[in-house]
C-alpha cells in the first residue's frame, strides 16, 4: 500500500514567486564591496595591482547606487528578503529614498578618497590592507544605509568599526595608537548601548524588522518602555554622531591617521551615526521624538556652539576640520528636534552636504600640508602666493562649510532656520546663525594665516597632482552645484523627509498583501 502524499504550502512562509531582476539592486551594492574587498586581500602581496582594482570597484559602486537611487525615486521603496522567508522573519534590504541618497553621497565620497589614496597611501600601507579595509567600511556604511532590520543595522555598524579600527592605525604611528583608542573605547561604549536597546527592542515587539516595528509601535506605546528605548538610541547614535556632550572623542582622534582616512572618516562615518538617529527616532518612533524634542534641541545648539568654538581655537587645521564636523552634526540634530517635513528635509539636505564637504575639506588639509610644509597654522603661509587655483578652491569649500551662499552649505541652513522660527524656537535659529557666525571667523582666521599672510621660509612652488587635485576639484564642484542649482536636491531631500513622517510606502514595500502580521 502506497504511503499517502501530502503537499506543504510554502507560500505562508517563503516568497514561492521569482523575485524581479531589479530587486537585486537592494543588496547588489553590498555584495559587490565584500567580494570585492575579499580579492583584494587575496592579492595584498600585489599593492600596486591592488589599487588598479580599487578604484574601478569604486566607481562601479558608484554607479550601482546610481541606478538604485533612479529606480527608488522612480518607483518607490524596494524590498529584497534574505532566503526568501517572508518578513519579519527573512532579514530585509529595504531601501527607500533616504537611503539610497546616502549610500550614492558615501560611494561618491569613497570614489574621491580612493583616487586621493593613489598619492597618500604608499605601499606600506597598501599592503597592510587599506584597500580591502576601504572596500569592508564602505560595505558596512552601504549596509547600514540600506537594511531593513535593526539588529542588522547594528551588524553593519560592527563590520564598518572593524574596519575603521584597521584604517586609524594604518602606519602604527604613536599618535595613531592614541587616537585609535579613544576613539575605540567611545564607540564600543556606543555599541554596548545600541545593543542593548536592540534586545529591550525584541523584547517588546517580537521583531527587529523596521517596518513590522513602525507599524505596531502605535498599538505598544501604552505597554512597552518606548522612552527608555527612545533615550538609548539616543544616546548610543549620539555617541557615535559626537553629539555633545560626547563630541570629544572625534577631534582628538580624527587628525591621528593618514589623510586620505579621516577624510573618509569625516565624511562617512558620524553621518551613518546621524543616519541611524534619524530612521529610528522619526519613522519607528515619532511620538517618543516629540517627547524628546527639547532634549534633542539643546544638545544640537550645545553641538553646534561648542564645535565653532574648539574651531577658533585650534592651531592644528585637522582638529580644527574635527569640530567643524562636531558643528555640522549639530545642525542635523536641530532638524530632528524640530521633525516635521522643514526639519527633517534640512537634516538630510545637511547630511548630503557634509558627506561631500568634509570629504573635500580634509583632502584640502592634505594638501595644504604638503604644499606648506605641515599642518599647524603657526607655522604656515603664502599658499596664495603659490597657488592662486588651490586657494580659490580652498576659498569655495571654506564658505561652503560657513554656510555662505551660493554654495550647499547655505541652504540646509536656511530651511533649519526658517523651521525654527516656525515653530517658535527662535534660541535654536540663533544658535544656528551664531554658529555658522562663529566658524566664518575660524576659517577666516585660518585662511588669513596659512594663505594671505606671507610665508615665514621660502616655499618651493608645488604644482598640483592628478591623483590630488581630481577628486578635490570633482568634490568642490559637487558643492558649488548644490549650492547654485539647490532645486533638485531639495526636492529629493523633502521627498526623503515625507517618505519617513509617512513610511506607508515603506511598509507596503515590505508587506505587499497588506500589513505586518
């Protein structure tokens, strides 16, 4: 006798229909950055092989996230499930238009820094792995950017510090050794932190998954500890963001590694700490944000006052570009106390801004260096004299991180500012203009002493390098198109913003049939 036959119905726990080639354009960008970083650590006996490699993978991320980014702004949120088990349970990429423009914004910054690298990384360093480690911090960045899953987020905040740990001490220098652990033990304490809160998260909402929390969150609010989840996040992002009061980390560690790193590290890293605060406290938990709202201003006008300050203060340009980070981080936090859509637009505008300028303001500094001789102040001078193209550069991005107009700086700030007085906070809209006031006086400063002031030793004329000046004039052009043609971008940035006050779109990319269960 035949034994009976029974058919298992996998559609209630598995995707059982083939999944549209463009779905795999979710996690396409990071896949490519692991396989990537992992040939070039099979061919680390091969340094200059390695960097012929580095940088096409480079601009092909680029593109990649190009064409994510076309594809989310065309279509909507895109969703592609690990193993094919239906969310919450498989672990999703998700990706809206928030994170697609900063994954886009990190891989154009990852593509300049790494042709800088061709000139500031020898081979030393280049066979102790600063390739592959470049290509494993952008696939934790782009991971980060692109998840779908908190405990995920958490992973990719792992494997883009990993990295960065390898990348701060590249040269095993002193002051390198210092800087790397000041700045591990802060981030270690940051991580312990979101960790935590992670598991209090699972404990509430049986889900890591973002969507499947946005959408119960509502009905848990009267049960599960949200503030306390609230202030931990808070506190965990912030540390990592270098918030005030936990801002001191980043200046006494950022001007330890080679130039090329903090460049990159300036740019990427404290905006994935800013990213993270963002996608958690406005679309997962919006009300526990407004309860936190006046919190979250103070420490963005202290942020911002005490980041212009320390930069009037420096003698040292490196640590002097680490507040001026602290600062911009800052005017983030003000368009997440304020939240609505004027807010939230003019944080993500900021971040898209910063990622490009900071980038471009520590190459800057490199240059700097090696056209005057180092990098204090005291010790500098002439580099007008020497180059009239570089200081005019120089000048653009200085008014650009200012806050000046017509460059990108200007216009994250005016609708910060405009937010403000909308919502009646006129001591925040002040602390932004006495800001942005302040640090106009520490560029002007510094661009008084190491540019127009006359050299105190005769300086040999050092004509600029393709490997330098290119991706230094690509990112200052990048600035100054933001600033003069802002329209686009705006609309990207208020886009992004709607998206995370109403993430309806977000949730039915993850729950097409109608809802989480």
């Amino acid at each position: 006798m035949a034994a009976p036959t029974s058919t298992v119905d996998l559609s209630a726990a598995l995707i059982t229909t083939p999944v549209p080639i463009g779905h795999w354009l979710a996690i396409l960008p990071v896949a490519h950055c692991i396989t990537l970083g992992a040939v070039l650590l099979m061919l680390r006996g091969y340094p200059r092989l390695q960097a012929w490699l580095a940088i096409p993978g480079l601009a092909a991320l680029a593109l990649i996230d190009a064409a994510l980014l076309a594809k989310v702004a065309a279509e909507g949120p895109l969703t592609m499930v690990m193993g094919r088990w239906l969310p919450p349970f498989g672990i999703a990429f998700t990706v809206d238009l928030f994170g697609a423009l900063m994954a886009f914004t990190a891989a154009l910054a990852a593509l300049a820094g790494g042709i800088y690298a061709l000139a500031d990384i020898g081979e030393s360093g280049r066979r102790y792995g600063f390739f592959p480690l470049l290509m494993l911090l952008m696939a934790g960045v782009t991971g980060a950017f692109l998840t779908g899953d908190v405990f995920n987020l958490y992973v990719w905040f792992e494997v883009l510090l990993i990295s960065s740990f390898g990348l701060i001490i590249l040269g095993s220098e002193r002051q390198q050794i210092d800087g790397a652990l000041k700045y591990a033990v802060l981030n270690l304490i940051a991580t312990t932190l979101f960790l935590i809160g992670v598991g209090i998260l699972y404990a509430a909402f049986g889900t890591l998954n973002m969507a499947d929390i946005a959408a119960k969150a509502a009905d848990l609010r009267g049960t599960a500890p949200l503030m306390t989840l609230a202030s931990l996040f808070l506190l965990a992002f912030g540390m990592k963001a270098a918030a005030f009061p936990v801002n001191f980390w980043l200046p006494a560690a950022y001007h330890t590694p080679r130039i090329t790193v903090s460049a990159l590290f300036a740019g990427l890293l404290t905006k994935v700490g800013i990213y993270a605060l963002i996608r958690v406290m406005v679309m997962l938990l919006p009300m526990e944000r407004q309860e936190l709202s006046l919190v979250i201003a103070l420490a963005a006008a202290a942020t911002i006052l005490v980041g212009a300050l320390g930069a009037l203060a420096e003698n040292d340009i490196r640590r002097l570009f680490g507040y001026v980070v602290i600062s911009g981080i800052g005017n983030m936090l003000a368009g997440v106390a304020l939240g609505g859509l004027g807010g939230i637009s003019g944080a993500v505008f900021y971040a898209l801004h910063s990622m490009v300028l900071m980038t471009a303001l520590y190459l800057a500094a490199g240059e700097i260096a090696r056209r005057g001789g180092g990098f204090s102040l005291s010790a500098l001078g002439g580099l007008y004299r020497q180059s009239g193209g570089f200081t005019a550069l120089s000048l653009v991005l200085f008014l650009a991180a200012c806050g000046l107009p017509p460059f990108s700086g200007f216009w994250p700030k005016v609708i910060l500012v405009k937010a403000s007085l909308d919502l009646g906070a006129w001591w925040l809209a002040a602390s932004i203009l006495v800001g942005g006031f302040l640090t106009t006086i520490a560029f002007g400063r510094l661009f008084l002493l190491a540019y127009w002031r006359p050299a105190a030793i005769a300086l040999t004329p050092s004509g600029p390098r393709w490997r330098t000046g290119l991706p230094l004039a690509a990112l200052t052009a990048l600035v100054v198109g933001f600033g003069i043609l802002p329209e686009q971008l705006l609309a990207l940035s208020q886009s992004a913003a709607a998206g995370l006050a109403d993430p309806q779109a977000y949730l039915h990319s993850v729950f097409p049939e109608g809802g989480a269960p």
